[in-house]
C-alpha cells in the first residue's frame, strides 16, 4: 500500500515537474523579448508593455495547445493548471527580476466556440430534434474546428445506403461514408471522396471499433491507425457540414467549432454546449507605476 502511494506521488511529482520546465523554457523566449528593451521614457515604458504582452499572449496559445491535444475531456481544467503554473513561474522569474506581476485566468464565458456531442448512448447519426432522416445540418460557417471525432459503432438496418457526412464551402465538397463493405455484409467500411480507407475498413468486422478524427485525417480500429486525406486540406473554410442517411448508422460523435450549430437542431441526449475553442484569458499586469487588467482572445498554436 506505501509503495503503491509512493509510486502515485512520484507520478504526481513528475508531472509537475514537467509543467514548471515547460513554463520556464516559455520564458526564457518572454525574457528574450523584453529584456532587451530599456525603460527611459514614456514611449519606451509603452513599448516595453506591449512587448510584455505580445510575448505573454503567445505563451498562452502554446499553453492552450499544449493541454488541449485531441482531448476536449477536461481541458478547461487542465488549461486552468497551466495558467496558474504559468503565473507563479512568471512571478518567480519575471516579477523578482523587474517587478512585474501577473495573473491570468481562463474566462470561459467571454471565450468563443460551440461543442456538441452524442457520447452516451450511441445513436443512429438522426437529427437530435426528430426528423432529419434524409439529411440535416450539423453546423454551419465553421472557421475553427478543434475537434470532429466520429466513433463508428455500427451499421443500422438492411440495404446499401451508407450515411454520408458532407463538408463544403463556397465552391468544393468533401465526404466520408459509413457504409457495409459490400451489399448484405456485416462488415462496416468508411470511404473519403469515395475511395476506400485501406486498414480503416474492408477486412474490419462488424464488431470492431473505429474512431475517425475528420479534421485531422485519422483513423483509429482495435489494431491499426492509418490516414486520410482530411477536409481541412481539401477544402478552405467556412465550411458547412451536413448529415445524409444518419439513420443507417449507430455512432457516438463530438465536435468543437467556431460556427452556427443551429439550436433547433440540438435536443437531449445531445448536447450542445459552449466550448473555449478560442478562450478568453483575463490577464491582470501589477508593475510598478501601475496596475491593469485585458481580456484577450487566445490564438491556440498547434504548430
């Protein structure tokens, strides 16, 4: 039983071992910046504030990206952690060195996004509301999609009538089908732009699982991870994606955006929620000649 917690607050221990060193190599990029700037004057002292908060503000989106992953489980939380790391070691390098304080905390409510998911049960891909059979829209002018994840849980019904989900912008279309892999076969495939998906589908049985992440080209079954030709290659946003035949899967499905998920669309067991796809940080500066608060719109950097 001691060994077994040892080992868990050794764990914890690395963890936070990590978090410190990510935060200091983000400062010595900070320090970089501003550092290198001299306070004589008004204009100068305005500059090196700027500067300051620029370097700030792109530590956040790495912040962002870094905890956020493919994992929309908990990020807010895991975000929050990072910020207050991020605040003690800035306070710790920055503050003792030329008296500048800072805080930051995530504002979930000034934050931009929509997510929505059917997680828990599985479902046939049907509009939430009722209705919908042929084809629905599942949003609409998407410019920032954190995450489009389909588990392709199984097939629904008889025929060879696969459900499609369709993105298009102004000019081109993508799609993937959740189809049988041939008519009357309980066997499940997934095809791109009609091209089959090679070790995503085929030789998969009807009980094997297969998660898709649409955005960036993956497929994930029991045993392989392969790739696709995502849409966000393809295609250039806004983008509008639209559900046709959701009855003839069953599938769970999440997706995280900027763009209109028409409410009228969304009912219980879904849900439609907000979600920081860009979040909202309020930074609060303490220096020595003033103190100040920002809001800012974090841009989430995945490179």
């Amino acid at each position: 039983m001691v060994a077994n917690e040892r080992g868990q607050l050794l764990l914890i221990g690395g963890i936070a071992v990590a978090i410190v060193v990510f935060s200091t190599i983000l400062f010595a990029h900070s320090l970089a910046v501003t550092d290198g700037i001299t306070t004589t004057g008004s204009a100068e002292t305005i500059e090196r504030s700027a500067d300051r908060e620029a370097s700030v503000e792109r530590d956040l989106g790495r912040l962002a990206a870094e905890t956020r992953g493919d994992d929309l489980d908990g990020f807010e939380e895991r975000y929050e952690n990072a910020l207050r790391n991020y605040t003690e070691t800035h306070n710790r390098v920055v503050g003792g060195s030329s008296g500048v304080y800072l805080n930051a905390k995530l504002n979930e409510s000034a934050s931009l996004g929509t997510e929505v998911n059917q997680t828990n049960p599985p479902a046939q891909f049907k509009k939430p509301t009722g209705g919908g059979g042929a084809e629905w829209t599942l949003a609409e002018n998407t410019t920032q999609i954190s995450v489009f994840k389909i588990a392709f849980i199984d097939l629904n019904g008889p025929g060879n009538r696969p459900t499609t989900i369709s993105v298009e912008n102004a000019t081109s279309e993508w799609t993937m089908a959740l189809d049988r892999a041939s008519p009357g076969s309980s066997k499940k495939q997934v095809q791109v732009n009609g091209g089959d998906v090679t070790g995503c589908s085929g030789a998969a049985s009807r009980s094997v699982n297969i998660t898709l992440y649409l955005h960036n080209g993956t497929c994930l079954t029991d045993s392989t991870s392969v790739t696709f030709v995502p849409f966000t290659d393809q295609l250039k946003g806004p983008y509008n994606i639209t559900i046709k035949k959701g009855s003839k899967s069953i599938v769970q499905y999440r997706v995280a955006a900027i763009g209109t998920f028409p409410r009228s669309n969304y009912a219980s067991p879904v849900a439609r929620v907000n979600y920081p796809v860009i979040p909202a940080v309020d930074t609060t500066y303490d220096t020595p000649s003033a103190s100040y608060n920002r809001t800012v719109l974090v841009e989430v950097d995945d490179g």
